[in-house]
C-alpha cells in the first residue's frame, strides 16, 4: 500500500492523461498498465515523436490510445474525452524563466487550458479529476507560480459548476520531483564533468519527491476525492548546496545568483489557507467550502492557527545516503 493510503480501483475504466510523454504520465502509465485491469489508457500529448517513442516502449499494449492535441485546443479536448472516466491532468508549461519571458504563452497552457479541460470534463461525464499543480502556486512570486494557483482555483470551483452532475475536480500540490525531466539533478552530473558546478544560493532550499511518491498520491486522490481538495504530500527538504555537493563531490561550488521568478524557500501551505488545513498523517488536504459539510473525522486533524508548510522549515531533511537511496544508486 501506498503511505498515502489506498489507491483508486481503475479496473474496466477508460483514463486519460493530458502532458502524457513527460515524467510524471510515462511513469503513470507505466504503474496503471502494470499494477490495474483499466479498460482503455488514452495518452494526450502534442509531441508526435514523443508519442511514437512511448508506443515503441508497449508494441503489444492493447489497452493504449495515443490522441494528438493541445490542451489549449478545446474542441480537440472535447473529442478526446468521449467516454473518459478518469482524467489525470498533467500538461503544463513549467519552466521559469521561460514564464518570465514568455508570461502570454504560459497563461494560454495552464490557465485557459485549465478552463477548457474543466468545461470538456463536466459535459462529457467524466467522473474524477486530478491535477498536478506545484509548490510554486502557493504564495507565487512567479508568473509560473501564477498560472498554477489560478488554475488550482478553477480546478476547485469546477465542483461547483459541476453542479448535480457527476463530475469531481482535486488538485495535487508538490514539490521537485527527483530524477524527472528538468529537474536539476541531471544539469549538476552534466556540469560536474566542467568541473564547476552553479547554484543561485547557498542558503536555497526546495522540497523533493520521487516519481512514485508522485504516482502514488494521484492514485491515491482519485481514490480519496469528494472534489475540491488540494492533496499536500509530507516530503523532506534539501538545501540546494548540498545536492550539489552529493551529486558532484569533486566539482566546486560556484554561487551565480537567484534567477529570475525563483524563491530561496519553497512553500506549500500558506498561513493564510491553515483555517482549511488538515493532517492526515502522511500528508496534509486544504479543503475547500464545497466539502465544508466533511464529518471530522474524514478531514483530519486541523493544524495550528497561522501554520505554514515551508521548505526552510521542514521537520524532514534529505542526506547523501537517503539521496542517493531515492535515486536508486
């Protein structure tokens, strides 16, 4: 079992996950085909060769159906949902410097494709939506930071306009994830072969999470989901300097400085959302008023008046032997 608890049953439905070919969805499809009895996986992506790649890796997998398309094309999602029971949200722009520069392209991809998603799944009957959103969205500072907590507000309200109909909307909010493409660890090994090493800050922190952790907490919000919630996964922190110094132990350290749109800390709970907060031992749920009429004891504990979930704060901090354990070295 999961240690986020139970994962959904997905046997005899049809799932699809949107930004199919990136990290998170590879490994998702991977774990649904293997571990569930799904009737149909449909792999939306806007990438051909990616996709020509991911069917070269299931020649004989029957169950997959790979959809161009474009979150932001909302006829195109409409088509792609017909029949859908599950979706699993995962497409985004995510770089952020790339949003600073480009702040229009990203609104289009994870806002308005965020709305065109949410209309798609109310009026085609699909009946579970989970999000992948990022600690970025907490108390953004970012334009890309922006453009995930505007799309987990939509992603919240879309129960509501749901209305009677079955449709439920749940977000997953989390941090780096170790190992996927563009995280930092593959440019440290790139740049130890210089022999110099960058990082912004040497105070920097950020949350990790692997892949499976990942995996395991969207099963584990399609299985939990009532609509409206954002799952928080309890994850350790790690001071930036020290992951280059265990990725690269022979190379030096140069300090370049924060880039543009980046915190020192990550946050994933902000003081002001602790009212809605609630611990459920492996991990936290912000509720929204759309579940107020939760009993008690299926919320949580409520945590502390003012809390706050940082990465400077944590009370779980990754070392070189735990690292290199959750790379699998």
């Amino acid at each position: 079992m999961s240690q986020f608890g139970p994962h959904a049953s997905l046997d005899g439905l049809t799932v699809l996950v949107t930004g199919a070919t990136g990290s998170f969805g590879r490994r998702f499809i991977a774990r649904a085909l293997r571990e569930t009895k799904l009737a149909k996986l449909i792999v939306f992506s806007r990438d051909e060769l990616k996709q020509h790649e991911l069917r070269s890796d299931y020649p004989d997998e029957a169950r997959l159906r790979f959809f161009l398309g474009d979150v932001r094309d909302r006829e195109r999602i409409y088509r792609a949902f017909d029949g859908v029971d599950v979706v699993v949200h995962a497409a985004a722009l995510k770089q952020i410097p790339a949003a600073e520069y480009n702040p229009f392209e990203f609104v289009k991809t994870n806002v308005f494709g965020a709305q065109n998603l949410i209309d798609a799944a109310i009026d085609c009957g699909v009946h579970r939506v989970v999000a992948l959103s990022s600690d970025k969205a907490s108390s953004p500072v970012n334009l890309y930071g922006a453009t995930k907590l505007v799309s987990d507000k939509l992603f919240v309200a879309g129960n509501v306009y749901a209305g009677k109909r079955t449709t439920r909307f749940a977000v997953v909010r989390y941090g780096n994830v170790i190992g996927s493409r563009g995280s930092v660890i593959p440019v440290f090994r790139a740049r130890a072969k210089s022999g110099r090493v960058p990082i912004t800050h040497a105070g920097m922190t950020r949350f990790w999470i692997t892949l499976d952790q990942g995996v395991d907490l969207v099963l584990h919000a399609l299985q939990d989901l009532r609509g409206g919630e954002i799952y928080v996964p309890k994850i350790p922190s790690m001071r930036v300097i020290d992951l280059a110094k265990a990725i690269a132990p022979e190379a030096e350290i140069e300090v370049i400085g924060i880039r543009p749109g980046e915190k020192l800390h990550e946050e994933m709970i902000n003081p002001s959302d602790a009212h809605r907060a609630f611990d459920r031992g492996s991990y936290y749920v912000i509720l929204s008023d759309v579940i107020a009429n939760a009993v008690q004891e299926e919320r949580g504990a409520p945590v502390a008046a003012g809390f706050s979930y940082t990465s400077d704060q944590n009370d779980d901090w990754l070392d070189e032997a735990r690292l290199r354990a959750l790379l699998g070295e």
